[in-house]
C-alpha cells in the first residue's frame, strides 16, 4: 500500500468499547514508522442522539441536521487527535485545501464531516482522491458485503470481492437500508473515477489492518 495511507473510521468505535479504541491509538502510533495517516471519522451514536433531539425540537432541514452530524464527527476527531499528541495535526481538517496544506507536516492527520450533504464514506474517497491514493481502508460496522440486508434476508451471502458496478446495483435495489448500507453511491463514484480499491473490513477486529498491508483480505474488497 501507499506510503499515505487513508483510513476511514465507523462512529461506533468512539461510543462502543474504550478498550478497542486504546488498541486502535497504539495501532495508529506503530504504522506511523512507514506510514503517513489520514483518518477520516464518523459521528456515530452521537450524532444520531443529537440528530434524534434536533428533529423533536421541530428542526426538519437536511443542512442544519448534517451539520449537527459532522460537528459530532468532528467530536469524535478531536478524541482521537488529542490521543495522537504530538504526532497529529491539533484540530479536525475543515477542507481539502488545508489537508493538502499540511499533508507532509504531520504524521497524522483526522478530519470528520466536510460539508453537509455528503457521507464520512464520500469524504475518505475524496480526501484519498486529493492526495492521489489508490486504496483505503474502512473500518466498517459489518464484516463484510452482503448481497442483501443480513439482517433481514438469512439466505444472504458474504461477497469477498466485487466490482463497484456490481455493488451499485445492490445498493440502488434498496434491500441495504438503514445501518447496513455501509457505503453510498456517491462515494462508489468517487472511487470509480479515481481508480480507488476499497477494502471493507469489521472495525472491532483492528488487527484486520495489517492483515490488509501485508495483502490480505479479511472482509471484502471493492474494485474500480
């Protein structure tokens, strides 16, 4: 894999098990001595109990939900940069033009939501898009790809590798809703146009990263 090296991050590590995340930080601080890091994370529990409040109090317009959504991810962020003193960059990166700033000061650098309107899975693709990588990781809230929702459909079936064409039609017969539609059709787009692999992979198994580095496939890995 590229020397820079793009991660993106399910919310639910932030609120699920303070011990995995202790083992993710020193994950972390071990790639950093071949590895350049851009780890892009997601608002998780407390963006969806912050989203659920703002719609009880009458709030129905998708620009202030997402914002309250990427300031929980940004939340998230700062947790995660304050672990990763002094190697991270001191606050969540707002933009693409400041990560490319910066990107060769710090060996690490997080960022959560940009803009409302847009997917934490959209802006891993983009910031892996900015920085010319061809392949990230995401630590994802499933094992894998399924070619139906498993929680609905027992006859549902693993997919070890398939082809973004491919996945497209899944999601677009909507039988993902919900939480296991783990990746969106915009951020399938960026990938497609950029040449970018994605390797789907159970976040509450962080040894799966170096699984991925050292060429395995221990979830699912999705191709351009």
């Amino acid at each position: 894999m590229n020397k820079e090296l793009v991660i993106k991050i399910t919310g639910k590590l932030f609120t699920d098990n303070d011990e995995l995340l202790k083992k993710y930080i020193e994950i972390f601080k071990q790639l950093i001595e071949k590895h350049r890091l851009f780890i892009i994370c997601g608002g998780g529990k407390i963006a969806r109990e912050y989203i659920y409040k703002a719609k009880k109090l009458s709030v129905n317009s998708n620009y202030w939900l997402d914002t309250i959504g990427i300031m929980a991810s940004r939340l998230n962020s700062y947790l995660l940069i304050s672990s990763l003193q002094p190697h991270a960059y001191p606050e969540p990166v707002r933009t693409l033009e400041e990560l490319l700033r910066i990107r060769n000061n710090y060996k690490i650098i997080v960022l959560g939501g940009l803009i409302p309107g847009q997917s934490t899975a959209s802006v891993a693709l983009e910031v892996a898009e900015a920085l010319g990588v061809r392949e990230i990781i995401d630590l994802s809230a499933v094992d894998k790809v399924y070619d139906k929702d498993p929680k609905k459909y027992p006859d549902a079936k693993p997919i070890d590798k398939i082809k973004i064409e491919e996945l497209k039609k899944i999601l677009k017969q909507q039988q993902l809703p919900g939480e296991y539609a783990l990746i969106d059709i915009r951020a399938l787009d960026i990938a497609e146009r950029s040449n970018i692999t994605i390797y789907i992979t159970y976040y509450k198994q962080p040894e799966n990263i170096f699984k991925i580095l050292r060429g395995e496939n221990p979830g699912t890995i999705i191709y351009p």
